[in-house]
C-alpha cells in the first residue's frame, strides 16, 4: 500500500493570520480557495512549529474546473526582521517530488532571509498534499536496492515492477496522474498569491524548483517582482544531460584536487584511481555489513561501480562530504576497512526508512514530471550516446544506462507510467524581463553552471554566479551566495556580487572527513 499520512482537522483559529485568511462568505466556497488549518507535526521540521498554515484547494485537472479537487499545504514562516517587507518569498522545493517543509530547512535555518515571510506550499502529490502520492513499493525497492547489483537486468526487472506496483496503486485510488505535472503546479502557485491577496512576491526556486520557478515566469508572470534559481534545471534539461552534468561536477572536484598543492602530492592520480575503481568493481564488487541507521539491524550493502559512481554524485549534497571525498576515494582502492565501512554507511543513510508513517518522496508528481517533460524529448540512443561520450572509460553496464537516481526511468517511463508528451514549447529557455538571480556550485553533481546559462539566454535581466567548491543547494551553504542574494531582493537591478571573485574552493584535508 502507499505510504500514509497524517490528516489534519481542518479549524478556523488562523483566520485572522494576516496573508493566511480567507474572506467569510456566506456563498458555497470557491473551487479555488485557501482554508487555514493547523501545522502538521513533522520530525525534522522544527522551524513548521513557528509557522501558520492551511490548504490551498484548487481543481486536480484545469481542463475540468468542475471535477475533483484537491488540497496542498501551505506554511507562512514569519520574518525575523522588525523592518519587514510587504513582498513575501515563496519557496520552490525540488525533487520533483519533495517534501517541501524539508527542503526548506537548509535555507530558513541558515538565517539570511529575515526581513519578508516566507511561503512554502507542497506540490500537488508530494507528503502533506493531499491526496499524497507517495508508494512504499517504491519505497522499498530501493532499501533492497543497497544489496544489489545497481546496474544488472536483475535490478532493472525489480525496479520496473516496483515502478508498475506504485503506478497501479495511484491509479486505483481515482488520482489523475496525467495532472501531476510542472505546468499544473506553476497554476497551483499562481492562484497561491492570487487567493492570499498578494500583489507582488519574490520567487525561490532550488533544484527542480528552478525549473518550475521558470515554468511559473513564463505561464503565469503577474506578480513577480524577482526570481532566485539556485542550482539551476533549465527548461531545456532531458534524462541524456544528466551525464553531462554528473562528468562536469566530477571533473571540478578532480581540478580542483590537483589544483592545491597538499590534496595533489597525497592524491597525485585521483580520477585515475576513480575510474579504475569503477571499472574494478563493476567486475568484481565489494559486499559488508553496516548498520542500518533507520533500524539498528545489520544491513547488507553492495558496491560496485555504478554504486561507486552513485556514492560520489551524492557527496555534492555538503561541503564536509566533498572535502573528504579524495582521501575516501584513496583509501577504498587501497582496500581499507574503514573507506568500505564509511562508503557503506553514506548510502544505507540515503535509503528511505523504513515503515507506513515516515516522510516519502511524491512519486505520482516525479514520474508525471519526468515523464511528461524530459523522458520524451531524447531517445534510448541518446542516453547510451551520453553516457560513452561523458565517460568512456567507464564499463559499457553503467554507460548505457541513466546516471545515478535516473537508472532505468527510460523504462518506467515507456513501459509503466504511460503520459502525454508536455508541449515541445515548453522545452524552449523562457523569454522574461523579470530580473533573475542564478546560482551555480562548481561541485554540483545535479545541476550546472551550463545549465544557468542555458537558463538565463533569454532573461533579459538575469545575473549568474557561480560559487567554487559547493555542490547542490548553494545558498545555505555559502555566505558569499547569502550576501548577493539577500542585496538582490533589496535591488534586483544590481545585486551586489563583489564577494564572489575572491572565492577559492576549500580545503581537501584528512581531518574535514565526516
């Protein structure tokens, strides 16, 4: 079954929470319409405790304005400023398909946004939307997946089955899957600031929420006084690209080794040493016992070289990760225990949990997103083709397939989660003179600085930076990031971006090991 959700009563004690209230009538209530609630209690989530919230009710399907409706969270996160602004943030989350009072963590406990709320409001089909489309199946699979061979006929026939399991359970509970797409979510923000009574707001978009920041610019630009994109998905992304950009991270980490003087006399030959691993273990992998951080029991974990791969990709997510990277990637071809044993551990810690009530990924949204929009503007050729030309030393299993978290969505895509293409307009870069902050890490394994760029080639106001040694997410992570964007809501016209040419990328140390 489909993982559960707590559902939350519905009362009017915040209907006098200003920019969260609803207008009394003694009229039926709208189709579209906003109705306060409580916060849902949410292990991770302290900041939700300080928050107001309620439901954001629009149509599932647009194209049916009369059919069934649906509900998604909506959190207001006060400003910490005495000298608020009227212009709110709203907040992006990424994905597709994350928990967006999550996702946002990183940027509210940094504390560089004080002086305007901030909005976050869960996407259709993600945890706290409701209906939530969430699937245990999946869930699952890839706790199971720790233990097998990442890339093998095997793994793919258990991930596609898992895949159909989820599809056919969604299906079943009456959802319209065709409607969890990016350019139904964009409307679903566009009637955000329309029912809460905002006549301007800035937008923030991280990861897919870049994308999706975009996808709002372009159908729905009432209203938007500013945009932030950081770590940047252009409009004109597909699944191919993403070897591309996995090469590009790998290759910055790489550089930027052999660049400092300590990190290159202990690692002299790193992404030598790293492709033979990958080869090697692709042939031959390693198996050991881990902890299970979820529940205490031992969990089995194997690594080969599409995990091995799998494992670097994910080090962009923190600086301390990247920072120790060389020294893990030397020690595990050296065949140390406690490389095998930290390795192990980094990617039991990724799984999901396991039980009914955890936090889960919205998989009707990823899958209606993806498959809408990416997977059906590139070929099974052109992933083979991207991989070989982003890795050609790479063994031809792990080449052929997608990179990382995107194996085998191809098949899902083709074989089980069968939706009409997104329009082929939608994959043009958006044209807008909304000024536009875009943020890069030359680390990130995810998204691009070529990406931004791609992104901004028809933003006629658009400034990128790109910040040295930070991988995904960079905002949180980078006080020089933190500056330029809060001087850019101050004056988007001339965000102050003197702090980022003196920037160098971190340290590689022995000591920064996680």
């Amino acid at each position: 079954m489909a993982v559960t959700y707590q559902h939350f009563l519905l009362v009017g004690l915040l209907g006098a929470v200003p920019g969260l209230a609803c207008a009394e009538s003694a009229s039926p209530p709208p189709v579209t319409r906003f109705e306060p609630a409580p916060c849902p209690k949410l292990p991770g989530a302290d900041e939700l405790a300080k928050a107001s919230c309620g439901y954001l009710v629009v149509p599932e399907n647009r194209s049916r304005p009369s059919g069934r409706t649906i509900r998604l969270m909506v959190a207001k996160y006060p400003a910490r400023s005495p000298e608020k602004q009227a212009d709110p943030i709203v907040y992006l989350a990424g994905g597709p398909g994350d928990i967006a009072p999550l996702d946002v963590n990183g940027l509210i406990a940094a504390g560089f946004l004080r002086d305007r709320d901030i909005l976050v409001m869960s996407q259709r089909g993600t945890m706290f939307s409701e209906p939530a489309l969430t699937c245990a199946a999946i869930d699952n699979f890839n706790r199971e997946l720790l233990g097998l061979r990442f890339y093998s006929e095997t793994t793919e026939r258990a991930h596609v089955a898992a895949t159909r399991v989820c599809h056919q359970e969604l299906a079943a509970t009456g959802a319209d899957l065709s409607a969890y797409n990016s350019t139904e979510s964009a409307a679903d923000f566009a009637d955000l600031r329309r029912v809460l009574g905002f006549a301007a707001w800035n937008v923030y978009g991280n990861s897919y929420g870049s994308y999706l920041a975009q996808t709002l610019m372009r159908d729905h630009p009432e209203g938007i006084r500013s945009v932030v994109l950081d770590s940047v998905l252009p409009t004109t992304y597909t699944i191919p690209g993403n070897w591309q950009i996995t090469r590009a991270g790998f290759d910055n980490l790489f550089q930027a080794c052999a660049t400092e003087t300590a990190c290159n006399a202990a690692h002299p030959h790193l992404e030598t040493t790293f492709t033979g691993l990958v080869n090697r273990l692709e042939a031959e992998p390693l198996t050991t016992t881990v902890s299970d951080p979820a529940t205490g029991k031992d969990l089995k974990v194997l690594l080969d070289g599409g995990a091995l791969v799998d494992w670097l990709r994910n080090q962009n997510y923190a600086v301390p990760l990247l920072r120790a990277a060389p020294d893990r990637i030397d020690a595990l071809a050296a065949g140390r225990p406690d490389a095998i044993e930290a390795i192990a551990k980094d990617r039991a810690s990724r799984a999901p949990p396991p039980g009914p009530d955890v936090p889960a990924l919205g998989y009707g949204l990823s899958y209606g997103i993806t498959c809408r929009e990416d997977y059906p503007f590139a070929t099974p050729e052109d992933l083979v083709a991207a991989g070989r030309l982003a890795f050609p030393d790479y063994p031809a299993s792990i080449q052929r397939e997608g990179v990382g978290g995107w194996a085998y969505i191809n098949q899902d895509c083709r074989e089980v989660w069968q939706v009409p293409a997104a329009p082929v307009t939608m994959r043009q870069p958006v044209t807008s003179s909304i000024p536009t902050l875009l943020i890069s890490g030359s680390f990130d394994t995810l998204t691009s600085l070529a990406g931004a760029k791609a992104a901004a080639a028809r933003l006629a106001n658009a400034t990128i930076i790109s910040i040295p040694g930070i991988g995904h997410s960079v905002s949180p992570a980078s006080p020089c990031a933190q500056t330029v964007v809060v001087s850019f809501f101050v004056d988007p016209g001339a965000p102050n971006t003197s702090c980022v040419g003196a920037l160098r990328p971190p340290s590689f140390t022995a000591s920064a090991q996680p």
